[in-house]
C-alpha cells in the first residue's frame, strides 16, 4: 500500500509517500557502508532517492 499526501502552493510541490524503500536502520548498516549500494537502491526507487527514517 502506498500513502501519498500531497502539497502544492504557487512556487512548489512535495509529495511524500511511506511505500517500499530503503531507511538507513541498524539491519542495513552493511548495505549503507558501500556507497555504491546505496547509489543503486536510490535509482530504483519510484522517488530516486533513499529514505531517511526521520521523515517518517
């Protein structure tokens, strides 16, 4: 399931969704060590960009 909230006003818009992707948590610690995992999970996201655990 994926939750979207979305903002618009006249100068931009901002979406936010909670939908599967990558947090940086102590079970991902070895993924977030190699940067070029990391690089490789951001592009394959639908937002392009990993999450940060205190967005959610």
């Amino acid at each position: 399931m994926i939750l979207v909230d979305r903002q618009e006003d006249a100068l931009a818009e901002a979406a936010e969704a909670i939908a599967p992707r990558f947090f940086r948590t102590a079970l991902t610690a070895k993924v977030y060590d190699n940067p070029d995992l990391i690089e490789h999970n951001a592009k394959i996201t639908a937002i392009g960009r990993n999450g940060e655990v205190t967005a959610i």
